[in-house]
C-alpha cells in the first residue's frame, strides 16, 4: 500500500524568538498567502500582537507552546524566559515533523545567546535539527534565485577553518548539494562548483596547500560516491574564491560549495539579501529559514520585511511537494 504522510501539503513554523522581528514576518508573510496550510508552534498571545502591529488578520492554526503576557514578551527586549520559548517552540516542531504531522518545517529566527543562556547548547537550528534527526552528515546552503551556496564549515571562528576542513567533510557536502540540486531543485545534471580556500585558490601551493590536500581529493571522492549512486554531475573544482561567485551568478553553475561561513554568505546576502533561504541538507526531511537574525532594533515597528521568510515558505512548500511526490513514485514502483 502506498506510504502517504498524514499531512502531505501542511508546513510546520517554529516562532523563534518571540522578542525579535520572527512573528512580526510570519504574520506578515502569512497574510500574503491566505490559502497556505499552516500550523504555528508558538504563541497566541504573541502572534495577535504582531499582527495588530503589522495591520494584518491574526493566524489561526497555532500550537500554544507558550503563553506569555505583554511584558513577558516585550519587542526588543530579550529575556532567558524568551530564550527558553524560542527552544520550546523549535522542539515542539521539530518533534511534530520526526513524527510526520507536518510536511516541512520552517523556522522563525531565534537568538544564539538567548537560547544558550536557556541551556540551548547547540551553535543553531542546522545542529539541533540533524541531532534529533540522527544524522551526521548535512550542511547549510543558502538559496536565492540566481546563486546557491553550500558551506562546508559553519560558525566556527575563521581560525579555525583550516584545521576543521577534511576531505570527507568536504565531499560530503558536494555530494549533499548535487543531490540538493537534483531531487530538491529538479536539476538533472546539476553543476557544482568547489570553492577553493586561498587567495587565486592557493596558485599551485604558493599561497597554501589547502587546495591540493583537500578540495582536489574530496573533488575525486565526490564525483566516485555520485557515480556509485548513479546520479549524474559535473563536480569541479577548487575555483578561484574571488570569482567563482560571479560565475555562478551568471548562470555557469548551478551550485557553488564554499569552504567556510563568510566565504558563501557574503555573495549571498550581497545579491540576495532579502530573498535568500537558509536550507539544511541532510536531513530526513524539509527545513528552510530566513536568511537573517531576529533584528531587534526593528522588533515591534512594524517596519520587518516579510520577504525572506516569505520565500523561506515557499520553498519549503515546493520542496514538500516534490519530496511527496518522488515518495508516491517510489511506492507506486514498489507494487509494481
């Protein structure tokens, strides 16, 4: 019989911080699509606020994770009670997409040092979400129209890249990308670009041997684990870090993996800054986010733009979409 997921349409939202711009744009971003099927692990409380601040209908579909009163939750002034909520609310929907009640997961900002200060000992949401899921091997690509970006190292202090770059970590997160772009993206051969790590991509070892002892190798590696899975593509690589980004931009390759945090998010936000998605791979199912933090200083103005979460949303819908269809495919060969 074939597998159906209990909600095959239904996106999930973790609130984030309650204090930040999160539901101020998740209102917002959900009045501009009122046929959406959503459930909002969050607050009530907090949600009708936003919405009477952003002037837009108060969402309905909530999981009262929380219910905190005015001055618990007050825009733009974090508390460990608010870091707390933010992590009960991540938890709550992320326990609700392992146990297939939603189709993807789509989470609002949350703040590290809030959260941490809640006892969240993890460096994000990427980290969180691949423990619970079990999984060791994902990684954070940012989307936006016209550049994808996948980076190999996340936040981590630039010191400490060289020494936390591998060859398996590398591959890994081409071999992660390619798949990305092909089952995510509909891409049948996708074209993925390899960042190299030094100025001119280490030019032949003078600025660093980065390039020969890791992305070379991890280059070979890659393209072997892809064709013993019989997926097609073109993996190159390492490029020069100062160009590479424009290329892509210009439509040379479909994906590009950066080898560290800065690296990738700078051209990212340079051309994308309010319509990027933060997408995790890896994982057993959809997560995407807003490519930004929760921006207090605009927290309660009504002045948050809506639009990286919005397109957060609609990837996260397209993506559900197709991952439930290969499944119906994949169960209809299955009878066959």
């Amino acid at each position: 019989m074939m597998r159906v997921r209990l909600s095959a349409t239904r996106l999930g939202i973790s609130l984030g911080d309650p204090t930040g711009i999160g539901p101020e744009v998740v209102v917002r971003a959900l009045a501009d699509r009122p046929d959406l099927d959503v459930l909002i692990f969050g607050d009530r409380g907090v949600l009708t606020r936003a919405a009477t601040v952003m002037n837009v209908a108060i969402p309905t579909n909530v999981v009262e994770v929380t219910a905190l009163t005015e001055s618990q939750a007050r825009p733009g002034q974090p508390s460990e009670l608010s870091g707390r909520a933010q992590v009960d609310y991540l938890a709550a929907a992320t326990t609700a997409i392992l146990k297939d009640e939603i189709a993807a997961l789509v989470t609002a900002p949350l703040s590290k040092e809030w959260a941490g200060k809640a006892g969240f000992t993890f460096p994000g949401h990427t980290e969180y979400l691949a423990a619970r899921a079990g999984v060791t091997d994902f990684a954070m690509m940012l989307a936006g129209p016209t550049l994808k970006v996948t980076v190999v190292t996340r936040h981590i202090a630039l010191k400490d890249v060289p020494t936390q770059l591998s060859v398996p970590a590398i591959a890994a997160a081409i071999v992660l990308t390619t798949r990305a772009m092909r089952d995510g993206f509909g891409l049948a051969l996708p074209r993925i670009a390899v960042a190299g790590l030094n100025p001119h991509a280490g030019e032949a070892g003078r600025f660093g041997d980065e390039e020969a002892r890791l992305v070379v190798p991890a280059v070979t590696v890659a393209r072997a684990q892809l064709a013993a899975a019989g997926i097609g593509a073109q993996v190159s690589g390492p490029h020069v870090p100062d160009s590479i980004f424009r290329q892509a931009a210009l439509g040379q390759f479909d994906a590009v993996v950066a080898l560290y945090h800065d690296q990738g998010l700078i051209p990212i936000k340079l051309l994308h800054f309010d319509d990027a998605v933060n997408l995790t791979l890896g994982l057993p199912f959809v997560r995407t986010s807003p490519d930004h933090g929760t921006a207090y200083d605009l927290a309660g103005t009504g002045r948050a733009q809506p639009d990286s979460f919005g397109a957060a949303l609609d990837l996260a819908a397209d993506l559900a979409k197709r991952k439930t269809g290969r499944a119906a495919r994949i169960d209809a060969a299955e009878l066959d």
